[in-house]
C-alpha cells in the first residue's frame, strides 16, 4: 500500500476532507489540531476530538503550530488548492521546503498526483492541507473527491 496513513490538521476544507476521505477508505488517519481541538466550525472544546478522536491536540491553539508538527511528521504534502491565497496553506509550502520534506501542489489532477506518489516509498504518511472553506469554498468537495480517486489506486 503506498498511503498508509494520512495526516491533516482537520480545519475545514481540504484537511477535513483528508480526514473523511480515509475513514471513507478505510485507512488510519491522525495528525495534530489545534488545543482544544478549534476549527472554524468547532470553536469551543473538544472541538474537532469529538469527531475524529485520532487527532492529537498540539500544545498550542495557533494554528501554525499544528501545520509545522503536520509536516514535520509526515513522508510527503499534498497540498490541494486553486489559485486562492490561504496564509496557513503558503505557511504549509515554506515549512515542507524548511523541513525537506516531498510537497506537491495540485487543483485536483488524479493523474499528476498518482505519478507523484509513485517516486515516493511505499507505506508512506501523507499529510494533506489546502485551503480551508471560507477562503475556498467547494475546497472540501473538491479534495474529497481526488484523495477517492487517488486511494481507490492505492495498492
């Protein structure tokens, strides 16, 4: 399996749809939120840990906190976005390139990210990040319904 794990920070948008598309998948899934598990539609605590209680919360509840643990323990970024500005998406491109870490940027091209994953090892962690909704709206659509494509190809 070449995915066998996916990570995210669970915000709405692209990281929540990394989260849903591996329950949906039937693949672990992790990564670290913010404390109190914050999100735009999770404002108070336990927030996020409610839903999706394999999310660890960082020590922080700066968001950037949470993206930099994010990359830091993950294989590779997928980074699923339009042209849109997502300060906490660019701060996801700078820590993968800070930290060395495979990144790559797609508006939803299965094949171009199928290719990627294919230079990449097996039973990798793959942290998945994007705009979140407000700033993208349809983001959460739009990334589910690549990772579907992609994880129905992970063999």
């Amino acid at each position: 399996m070449r995915i066998a794990r996916i990570v995210s920070g669970g915000q709405t948008g692209a990281d929540r749809a990394a989260l849903d598309a591996a329950l949906h998948a039937g693949i672990p899934y992790g990564g670290w939120c913010p404390a109190g598990g914050l999100a735009e539609d999770h404002p108070a605590p336990p927030g996020l840990l409610a839903d999706y209680p394999a999310l660890r919360e960082a020590s922080s509840g700066d968001p950037a906190v949470r993206t930099r643990l994010n990359v830091r323990d993950s294989d590779a970024t997928l980074v699923v976005r339009e042209a849109v500005h997502s300060p906490g998406t660019d701060l996801t491109l700078a820590l993968a390139e800070e930290l060395g870490r495979p990144c790559l940027v797609t508006a939803g091209d299965t094949d171009a990210v199928t290719a990627w994953l294919e230079g990449l090892a097996l039973g990798l962690t793959l942290n998945v990040a994007g705009p979140r909704e407000s700033e993208q709206p349809g983001s959460y659509a739009a990334t589910q319904a690549l990772l579907d494509r992609i994880l129905e190809r992970n063999a």
